[in-house]
C-alpha cells in the first residue's frame, strides 16, 4: 500500500472500531436501510475518512452495512475499500471471500451464462480443494488451465483470464493488461477478488454468488489483513483446538438430530444448502444418467432458498425448479403427491425442499400424512418404478425436533436436514450451518461433503470454536425462547383479538415444535383491497418503528432470530423473500424473540400501539 493517508487513517479505524464489527454477524440493526445496504455503509465510511474523523462514537454510529457475513460487513468493507482505492478501482471492483475456491466460480458461471471462454492461469498451484473434473462434469462450467512460471509468457486471449496466485501477501496484486480477473488466495483467510475496470458488468454476479453459495472473509480474518496491510504488530486469535472443536461439534449435531449418520458444518445455511444441491445434482448424474432432475421448492420460502435453486437450475439444461405450494390455503402434503406424481409420469428424479415450521406462516404438515405421501410408491408412464424422492429439510425454526433417527418420522423417506447457524446453533454469533441424514439417505452424506470441500465452503476454525461453546445450550435457549413467544402470542391475542396471528398450535408444541418465531397480519381498513392493503403495510411499519425506537436495546429491526437476546422484527416481503415473485409475497410482520428480553415491556409497548390505532 503506497497512500500513507489511508494506511494512517485505518490504523486509527482498527484502534477505535466498536467491537460490534468483530463479534455480531450484523451490525447496527437499529440503522437499517435495505435499498442502500450494499453503499450506506461505505458512502458514510469515506466521508468519515475525507474528514479524517476515527472517532470511536462516529465509527459506532455508521450503518449497517450488507446483510449477515455472507453478502458483507464492516471490516470487509474497509479491507476492500483499501485495497481499491491503492489500485484506481472502485471498491466494488474488490471482493473478499472466506472461499479460495468460489470467485473463481463465480467467473466461471458469469461466463457459462454469457457464452464467453475463460482460462485459469496459476503459477504454482490451484488450491487444495479445485476439482476440475468435477466442476466440468458437475457444474457445467468451461475453462482451460495454464500453468506458468512466467507470467511475461502470457500471451492475449479472446474470453476471460483469471489469475490465481498465493502471494506473501493477499493484498497485493501485480498488474498486468493480459489479466482480467486476480484472485489472491490463503490458507487461512480464504480469497481476494480483484476485478479490472473493464470487467465492471461481472461485479453484481459475483457479489451474489458470494450472498447465496458462499461468504464473506470473516471480520477475524479480515481484521488480521488490515493489520497486515497498515503494518501493526499483532497476535492472531488463532483457534488451536479445531480438530477437537470439530469432533466435539459433530457429536453434538448428531445427538440433537437423533442420527448417527455423517454431519457436516459449512460456512453458512446457504453453504450447506448448495453443498446439498450439488451433490444431489452429482449423485444424479452418476446414477440416473440422462434423466432430467426437479428441485421443487416453495415459491414463498426463504428468498435465499428459492432464489439459490433457480441459480443452479440456470446452469442446466437437465435441472428444473417446480413450484411447491405449502402455505394457506395450500396443503404442503397435498402439492407433494400433486408434484410428485408429475414427476413420476416424467421419470425425472425428484429432490424436495421444505421448511417446517413454514416460514413465515410457521405452519407445520400433518406429518403421518407426509410421511405416507413421500413413501408412496409411484410408477412413470411407461409403469416403471418411479425415483423415490429425497426429502431436503430445511430444520432452522426447530432444530430441536427429531425426524431423522431410526424410530422418527421419516425414518422411511431419504431425508437430509439442514439448519442455518446464524440462528439457534451459534446464538447469532456466527454464520456456520449443519446438514445430516437419517440412515435412508446417509449414502448421500459423501457426495455433498465432496461438494462442501470442493466449494472451499466448510466452516472456519472460528465457527466451530463458536458451535462447539453455543450448540450444547442450544434446546435449553430453544424453550426458553419458545415460553416467551408463547406468552406475547397470548398477549397480543387478548389485547388486539382480530389480529391474525401464525403460530403452532399448544398441541404442535406438546409434539417438540416451539418455534420463536409468529407472523402477525393486522387488521385493515378500506375500501378497496388496495386500500386495506396500504393501510396494513403502513401499519406493519408503525409498529415495527415504534418497538425498535422505545427499545433500541433490545428490538430490532433484522430477519433474524435465535439470538442470545432480545427481539427482531422484519417483513418478509421486503427481507426474507427479496429475491421472491411478487404474488408470492408475505407482506406481513415476522417476530422473533429469544429468551433473555424485558417482555413486559414489549408489551407495554405493543399496547400502546393498539391505543394508538
């Protein structure tokens, strides 16, 4: 780095930075303004720096800045702020990554989609983890290797050059015109993209394969770069104990699942989801050769979800996502036997995603029911035995229930669960998620291993520290959270009775599900249905603004819950189901409560906003 003013600057930055940036997986919910999520943070940032202004009150008072770790944070911000600016670019032109492997994928897939050659040009190695075989095979995506002692010996090429090196230092780059796109790797911290100025319409595809398959450098490690990079002495908090942390994690996994089958811990939920994904995708094309493959997904679950099974179906001619009603007036074990029956009829091999509890409705199937449609046995059209289905459990509003173990529910039916961990399992202090199988579908637990590893996407020494401390207390906060939940539910039933209110019913609680988590549908007025639409939406936003203003402390306004405290407020709409086609919206209000919060003054709260209407 040459520009002592900013080296200078961030020192400074790093002496006086709220340890929010280093211990939350979201910063500053109270400042949340979603459409400028990706620029508030920055934009505010380097008027801070134009000022010369590293007040510690100033840094803590600074927007939010992406969402969770996986799309970004503060310090990444920061690191790839510095790093731009020292080369003439953008920041937006710096992308960091926990993956040494997914940048280069998600060159690989901007090209796939546009046609374009790319070529992969590496010095001494590619990390670890590349599969070429298998990214070709699997992923469909086309490149050529180049191995080069000398990069003066590049010639030009008509398509894409990616650059990956393993410099001393990752954030340093050597400049060359043949080169479009570096990519500087390490051990430990994972990557640094560097996009060349001519490659600015790459920038939003790659930005979002970091928020759906991957994550960004973690603050631990982005903070260990920014020391590097302004030269201050410092000790790493290096985790020594991870194969232990490790072992100690999975055994509690497979304790709180009820199976014996292998875990797996990935960066994120979303990691995990598209570790499950390609290798269901691998394990098709190895087994049903040529036979088109169906992920049937929600189409109102979880944007990330939905938004992710469509990415890979893009790659695919083979790959199609079908709809999955599930919510309201829609049965989720009827839309399955619908489905399901289709699919056999096409000799396509079914893969089905699902929420239970639902989000945001949190309603959940009649399970003896589910349980018999997806054992059924169906037969194509020609009265072949169709593919039996793998049952793809997204556990995250319940991971206390148990579906997997031998005597379970679906002990019948292939089914891999799967839980994010930013919620109950690290209590908000990590992003790290967890997939395992029942004994049906524990053949399938390789495969997606392979794919985990492959992605670079397994969990860092930091996340399993974090799960190893978190996931033994995990049920006990579960109930905790849930005797709260409960006690505002009936509070709000008493005090606003035509509200409409999603919850599990007392007799779904008896059976294990104790979510933390309801939907709130106020009651509206009007005219017309665009008129009582409005009102209800403005009415959404009333509430939310006056929790989080007369209990900044404690509510805040984030999808999120599981949390160690506190409560969190959203609208699905506008957060959980961005990505999600607008009919299939839920434009409702979504509360999740832990089970350390001042409840009575939630309520006392929410009953002055009952006066208020």
């Amino acid at each position: 780095m040459q520009d002592n003013n900013i080296l200078n600057y961030i020192k400074n930055v790093l002496d006086n930075m709220p340890s929010d940036w280093l211990n939350l997986t979201t910063h500053r919910l109270d400042i949340y303004n979603e459409s400028l999520a990706k620029t508030e943070f920055l934009d505010e940032f380097i008027n801070l720096y134009k000022s010369n202004n590293s007040d510690a009150e100033k840094l803590k008072e600074l927007p939010t800045a992406y969402d969770y770790i996986r799309l970004g944070h503060p310090l990444s911000c920061v690191l790839e702020w510095a790093i731009a600016t020292n080369y003439n670019l953008d920041a937006k032109h710096v992308i960091s990554f926990s993956s040494s492997v997914t940048p280069i994928l998600a060159v690989l897939r901007k090209n796939l989609l546009a046609n374009e050659e790319t070529r992969i040009v590496y010095a001494n190695k590619l990390p670890d983890s590349f599969n070429t075989e298998l990214i070709k095979t699997v992923y469909g995506y086309s490149f050529n290797l180049v191995k080069l002692n000398n990069l003066s010996e590049l010639d030009s090429f008509n398509g894409s050059t990616i650059l990956v090196s393993q410099p001393e230092n990752i954030y340093e780059f050597d400049i060359i015109p043949q080169v479009d796109f570096y990519i500087n790797t390490h051990n430990d911290y994972g990557s640094i993209l560097l996009a060349t100025q001519n490659q600015s319409n790459y920038i939003s595809e790659i930005q979002h394969v970091r928020r759906r398959e991957t994550i960004a450098m973690t603050p631990i490690n982005c903070l260990a770069v920014l020391n590097k990079l302004v030269g201050n002495d410092f000790s790493e908090n290096s985790v020594k104990n991870r194969a232990n942390n490790k072992a100690s994690v999975l055994d509690t996994i497979q304790s709180i699942t009820n199976s014996k089958a292998k875990a797996v811990v990935g960066s994120s939920g979303l990691s995990i989801q598209y570790a499950i994904m390609m290798g269901l995708v691998d394990h098709a094309l190895e087994n049903y050769k040529g036979k088109d493959i169906r992920f049937i997904v929600p189409p109102n679950c979880y944007g990330g979800t939905n938004d992710q099974a469509r990415r890979v179906a893009a790659c695919s001619d083979l790959i199609e996502v079908m709809d999955l009603p599930v919510d309201g007036d829609q049965n989720m074990v009827d839309s399955i036997d619908v489905v399901l029956k289709q699919i056999a009829q096409e000799d396509a091999v079914p893969y089905i995603i699902a929420e239970i509890p639902t989000n945001p409705r949190v309603e959940v199937p009649d399970l003896i029911q589910l349980k018999e449609v997806l054992s059924k046995e169906r037969f194509t059209s020609t009265e072949e035995k169709a593919i039996a289905p793998v049952f793809i459990l997204d556990q995250t509003f319940c991971p206390n229930v148990h579906f997997l173990g031998n005597n379970d529910i679906l002990t019948q039916v292939q089914t891999i669960a799967y839980v994010s961990g930013s919620k109950f399992p690290s209590g908000g202090k990590c992003t790290a998620g967890f997939s395992i199988a029942n004994q049906k579908a524990a053949h399938l637990m390789d495969k997606i291993e392979n794919h985990l590893v492959l992605c670079d996407n397994e969990a860092t020494s930091l996340q399993y520290e974090i799960l190893a401390e978190q996931l033994p207390s995990m049920n006990e906060r579960i109930q905790s959270a849930y005797v709260n939940t409960r006690e505002f539910v009936t509070y709000i039933e008493e005090t606003l009775p035509n509200a409409k209110i999603n919850f599990v019913s007392e007799e779904l609680a008896e059976q294990g599900f104790t979510p933390s988590v309801f939907s709130l549908d106020l009651p509206t007025k009007g005219n017309s249905e665009e008129e009582r639409e409005t009102y209800k939406r403005a009415l959404n936003l009333k509430l939310i603004n006056l929790m989080i203003s007369k209990i900044p402390q404690e509510s805040k306004y984030c999808v999120s819950y599981g949390q160690l405290k506190g409560c969190y407020w959203t609208i699905p709409a506008t957060s959980t189901q961005g990505t999600t086609k607008e009919g299939d919206k839920d434009y409702i209000a979504r509360v999740a409560l832990s089970g350390n919060m001042d409840l009575e003054l939630h309520k006392n709260v929410f009953k002055e906003f009952v006066d208020s209407i």
